[in-house]
C-alpha cells in the first residue's frame, strides 16, 4: 500500500523540523585570534594595568589555560597552523609571508618555505562549511593574495577585510599608510572600507561587521573566525582613550598607553560579541574561543615574568593566553596547566561542531574536549617549533624547540648553541640547564631532529656569500662599526 501524497507532505514536515531543530542545538564557533597580544596582557592572566573586563568574564565562563602556545613566534605560521591542524614545519609555511631573505650576507642561508597557504589543506573552514556551516573570515588574513590564496579560496563564505597584507596602513579610515609594500617598493593601499567614515576605527568596523555577520545568521550554525589586525603595529588608538592611560603614572604601567587604549578596544570588541550572542539567545549555543598568534612586541608591552617577546623562541614569543567557553563541556571558571597549542583548535571545533574529525588533516593537533570537561591530560609527550629564518625582532634567532612536560629545550642554528629550561622552577628562563642535565639534553635533541625528519622540516644551509664582518641591526639595538 502506497503512502498518501498528504501523509508524505507530513513526513517531510516532521523531517524538516527535525532537521531544524537539530540545527538550533548546534554550536556557533567565534574564534578571536588577537595579533601579538602577550601573554600577560589580560587581567585573568594577571595584568593590573590593561583594562579588559570582558575578556576576563570570558576567562570566569569558561577555561583559561596557562601554557597555551602559539605555533611561531611570528604571525602567517599561527594562523596556517590554527586553519590546518598541522605544525608550520610539516606544512613548509615557516616564516611571516611574504618574507624573503633578511640578511644577504649572514652565516646561513634561510630554509626554503611557500608563501600562501597551500589549496591542498583542507582548512577549517572547509570543514565546517561541507558541514552545513555558514563561514566568516573578519579581519586579517596574511596567508597569501589574489588571485587564489585569499579566505574565500579556502572555505570562507565571507571575507571580510582579509587580504595580503599583515597589517594595515593606518588603524583610522581610510586605513591606508605611508609604508612600501617590502616585495615591491610600492605604497601600500590597504583600504578595504571605502564606505568608511573619517574617525572610524578598524577594530569598531571590524566588530560592526562581525555583529551583522551574527545577526544575519543566527537561524543557522556559524564559524565566525575573527583575525583582529589589533594589537599590531601601527600602534593607534583612539585620543581619548589614550589619554585614560597617559593619566597612569609610569612606574604602573606595563606598556605604552596607546598599546593600552588599543588593548582596551579589543576587549570592547570582545563585549559587543558576547551581547550579541547574549541578546540574540545565542550565548548556550556558541563556543568562543580567545588567542593570540604570537607573544608581545617588543617595547610595545612586557611581557614579564616571561622572556624576551615576539619572534623570539623564549616564552614571551611563544606563551599566549588561550580562553575556552563551551556551555555544557568546558567547566566554568577553570584553569589548566595542560600544555596545549594551536593545532589543537581544529580538531576541538569540529568536536563542538559534532563532525567527524580528520586525523589525516590535523595530524598534529588534538581535541581539547578532555581538558575542557573533566581536566585529563591530553596524553601528548611534546610540543615542537621549528623556525630556520633570521628575523629583525630583539632575542630572535634561528631555532629549534621542544617542550616535554616542565622541562623545553631550545637549539639554536646560528649561532650555534643549545639551552635547556626547567619551566616549573623557572618560568623566566634564567638558568641554562644543557651543561648540568646532559643526559636530558642530549635525550631532547635526539627527540627533536626526529621529529624534524618525520614531517620534513627544511633546515638551513651554509651561506656562500657570508660576511664575516656583517652584524644585523635588529630593534632596540645600533649597528657597530666593524662588527
């Protein structure tokens, strides 16, 4: 006996409904990646100086972990690394794009690596999108240009003032800057708001577009990945703000007060999101997600007790706050000591999407839900970095890193050299321990150059056209005559 056509219109209603409400329990995903935010530059990690109520009721409604690491020290290799799942060294995205050659004439010669994100990886966002997501990337993108290697060539249903460049020109309209494109000479136009107003502020417009973004889908799940240009140089922000922390004696502050103002926007950034997902009913039904790509810039904030500062492989380049708020998994108001990293955010956002992982995508990243919910360990025995460039940021110097448990060793490439830290008893990173724990030390390296064979990192090579006599000036620092 066939079905009435009436009784197949009422199926098809109860399968759409189900299917509906099946999208309403869905998690929307906002993952803010802040660009150079250190790790000390939010009061839930314990700065008394910068203002960001939001970001640490973020830190009160979910998990704050202590030992979050960014993938690189500097910027495009974060982010490929946060998109993929993967290491930057396995991916041969290793350096900021499009970064070449810094110095001619130094000892080595900087390892080869691509300069956009390769179509082969399935991002994140193609993840998600195949899994009925809507897709947004808001902001930065600096994982290569036209014509095929922008947000929407890699998953993104909407890009949203994500380009080439790394950052803009100018953070108040009409955002174009001064300063010459490195690989060109040309003046950089980086305006991508031409119906800007004159006062606007990147960061606002940046939130004004991503509050739409919400509004317009808020019928449906979402990944909202939201690339903040902030808190990067240029280093701008709003007067009056600014003038708030100028009023801060000095001997309080812990950065400059337009870095403060700066910071200060972001976490008002952070709010407007959060009262969006509030009001819309949203808030059960979202995981947010708060990082950074990379330490703090130098003599723009300390970034103490850590040492040293972005592009650097000591903590201050690497350690960065990572906030986690998942309704009903992650425990509120929680702090991990579990080493964790930025690979580990793709695996985690398909869990909270309830897709399938992709172990052959995200080979190198794991699912934080373990952590989230019931505090276990993830199991992991190390992390790795592998950064074989020169780069003009004070303390940085071509590297080599593993962390395993308390104890992370860094080799350097030039000059050539090895230091072993003892984190728990020495977070700042005072006491090379390599010549008191030779068999850990020794035990480390081998550790590392495996793993460096395993996903083929490129190493550098010796440099024919070497200078001796050649010293690079990096920031902070004169060139000496003769040196």
């Amino acid at each position: 006996m066939k079905p009435s056509l009436a009784c197949l219109f009422l199926l098809s209603a109860l399968f759409s409904a189900a299917a509906g409400a099946a999208d309403s329990r869905r998690m929307n995903i906002v993952l803010f990646l802040v660009d150079d935010l250190g790790w000390r530059d939010i009061g839930a990690n314990g700065s008394t100086y910068y203002q960001t109520p939001n970001i640490d009721r973020l830190a009160r409604e979910g998990v704050r972990f202590t030992d979050a690491y960014a993938a690189c020290a500097v910027c495009s290799p974060t982010r490929a690394a946060v998109l993929t799942g993967k290491y930057p060294a396995r991916l041969l995205l290793t350096d900021w794009l499009p970064n070449g050659r810094w110095d001619p004439k130094s000892r080595l010669r900087s390892a080869r690596f691509v300069r956009s994100l390769p179509l082969e990886e399935l991002t994140l966002a193609e993840a998600l999108r195949e899994g009925g997501y809507r897709t947004a990337n808001i902001g930065k993108w600096h994982l290569g240009g036209e014509p095929f290697s922008l947000p929407e060539h890699h998953g993104f249903d909407l890009n949203v003032g994500g380009n080439a460049h790394g950052a803009p020109g100018d953070f108040f309209f009409p955002y174009e800057g001064n300063w010459a494109i490195p690989t060109t000479g040309q003046r950089a136009r980086w305006n991508v708001f031409p119906d800007g107003k004159p006062g606007e502020y990147l960061t606002d417009r940046l939130t004004a577009e991503a509050v739409t973004f919400i509004r317009e889908n808020r019928e449906r799940p979402f990944f909202l990945y939201f690339p903040h240009y902030a808190v990067h140089t240029p280093l701008q922000a709003k007067p009056e703000v600014v003038a708030k922390y100028e009023r801060i004696p000095e001997a309080e502050r812990q950065g400059k007060p337009v870095y403060a103002a700066m910071v200060e926007s972001l976490d008002d950034s952070v709010g407007r999101v959060l009262d969006t997902l509030r009001e819309l009913g949203l808030e059960q039904n979202t995981v947010v997600i708060f990082t950074s790509d990379n330490g703090g810039f130098y003599n723009a904030t300390s970034n103490a007790p850590l040492r040293a500062n972005k592009g650097a492989y000591y903590e201050g380049g690497i350690r960065v706050p990572l906030l986690i708020k998942w309704p009903g998994v992650a425990r509120a108001g929680v702090v991990s000591v579990e080493p964790v990293t930025s690979t580990d955010l793709y695996p985690t956002c398909l869990a909270a999407a309830g897709l399938p992982a992709r172990p052959r995508q995200h080979v190198d990243g794991l699912d934080l839900r373990p952590v989230l919910a019931e505090g276990k360990a993830l199991g992991r025995s190390s992390i790795f970095w592998h950064f074989p460039h020169y780069n003009e940021h004070p303390h940085s110097v071509p590297s080599g890193v593993i962390r395993r448990g308390e104890w992370k060793l860094i080799e350097t490439f030039d000059p050539a050299g090895v230091e072993l830290y003892h984190l728990a008893a020495d977070l700042g990173e005072t006491r090379n321990l390599a010549a008191v724990e030779l068999g850990r030390t020794a035990e480390l390296r081998r550790e590392l150059e495996e793993w460096r064979r395993a996903v083929g990192a490129e190493m550098m090579a010796p440099n024919p056209d070497w200078d001796p006599n050649f010293q690079p000036v990096q920031k902070g620092k004169k060139k000496k005559a003769g040196k």
